[in-house]
C-alpha cells in the first residue's frame, strides 16, 4: 500500500511528469492533492499498471482529489529551453493551477526547480511510494497519451497510438522511411536514414497531412478536469 502523506503539517500536492524520453509530442506533467488517508488497492506507478486499470483510476483520482491540475508544453518549448527545463515547467504550471495552494510539493525524482514559495521534497521512486505522486503519474500519462492518439490520426504511419513518441524500433522504421514531422523534437538526436541519406537531426514536416498548427504555444494550465498549454491538433 502506498503512503498517503510524507508529513502532518502542510497540504501535500504529487507531481510527476509523462512524455520525458519521447522523440515527438510534448511533456505533460500533473500535480495532485489527495485526502488525507486516501488509498486505492490498484493505485501504484503509472508504469506498473496496464493501460486499462490507468484510465480506470483516472476518474477516481479525479473525484476524489482535492484539487488537480494538467499542464503540459509542446515540443518546439523542449527544444527552446531542453527537456528537464520543459518538465520542470510543466510542473509549475501545473501547480499554479491548483485550486487549492499546497504547502509542501512531492516530486518524483532527484531534481526539481523551486517553485516560488511552496516547499518541495525529491523523492526518487516517488510514484511507487506515495498515493499523491501515483496519482499524478496516473493523470500526465494517461492525458499525454491521449494526444499522442490524437496525433496518431493524422500522422499513423508513425503508430504513436501504440508507442506514444517513444524511441521505439517501430518508430525508428518510420523515420527511416518518411522522416521526421513538425512534432518530433529537433534537440533529440534523430537518426534515420531517409531518401538514401542518413541524416541526423534534420527537422521537416510531411507535406499533404494538412494538421493545423498547434505546437509553439504555452498556454494556461488546466485545474481540475482540464488539460492545457496548447490545443489538442485536428486534422482539416
């Protein structure tokens, strides 16, 4: 059973981010605060659970939070300011969002940058460790794989509906064979071997796709129920 408070004093409020080591698609990160003494028999780190029993506690998480918020920044904030600037962001703005102010934040992992006047505790394996920081994995996993499926119906060559943007060999093939799209992430270091060439790093957009444009903006975060920092892309 996973703890359900790292101390008694102050409000907690889980942060944790999905979408870190992916080559496309932007990071998302959630921040929640739970009751005191929640628990949940299925509740645990995003990454040990199917993707069924994730989007099943997603609704349960969010009725029962206290307050939560998603936030979220697009692939071309990644590459202006790096990805661990980018996720630590993407936290803020998801603790900015909060209904309610946390007095002391729980972060999964060894590094995090301070948020003005709010506490903050690393905590390495957080999300197999505490109810708050699961949650949270929970909401930024399942929200983030929701636009990557979004994605997916305009550009499913690439099968993001299945590996979600991450490096996989299936991923690799696509590169390989179509290259790079506007939504892969030009810091990373792509490889691919594409019109006989083996390129790395170019970055180029599919021509005839017709996605509207949607990566480039940092917006407002979402609280509780919503998702944000840039609209969801559509195909016309």
């Amino acid at each position: 059973m996973l703890r359900s408070h790292f101390q008694d004093e102050h409000i907690e409020a889980g942060c944790d981010e999905a979408g870190r080591g992916c080559l496309a698609g932007p990071v998302f990160a959630a921040a929640v605060i739970l009751p005191r003494g929640f628990a949940h028999p299925l509740l645990n780190d995003s990454k040990q659970l199917s993707e069924k029993d994730r989007y099943a506690l997603r609704p349960v998480i969010e009725q029962e939070a206290v307050a939560f918020a998603v936030a979220q920044l697009c692939n071309r904030q990644i590459d202006k300011i790096n990805i661990l600037k980018a996720s630590f962001r993407s936290m803020h703005l998801a603790v900015k969002a909060l209904s309610v102010k946390p007095g002391l934040l729980l972060v999964d992992g060894n590094r995090f940058t301070p948020f003005r006047g709010i506490p903050h505790k690393c905590i390495i394996g957080g999300d197999g460790l505490y109810a708050s920081i699961a949650a949270a994995s929970i909401l930024a996993k399942t929200y983030r794989d929701d636009y990557m499926n979004t994605l997916h119906e305009a550009f499913p060559q690439y099968n993001w509906a299945r590996n979600k943007g991450y490096g996989t060999r299936e991923h690799q093939q696509a590169l390989d064979r179509w290259g790079p799209t506007k939504y892969h992430r030009k810091s990373f270091r792509l490889t691919y071997n594409h019109g006989n060439h083996r390129l790395t790093g170019l970055f180029t957009d599919l021509p005839g796709l017709g996605l509207k444009e949607a990566a480039g903006q940092e917006g407002k975060s979402l609280s509780d129920g919503a998702v944000a920092g840039e609209a969801l892309p559509v195909s016309e």
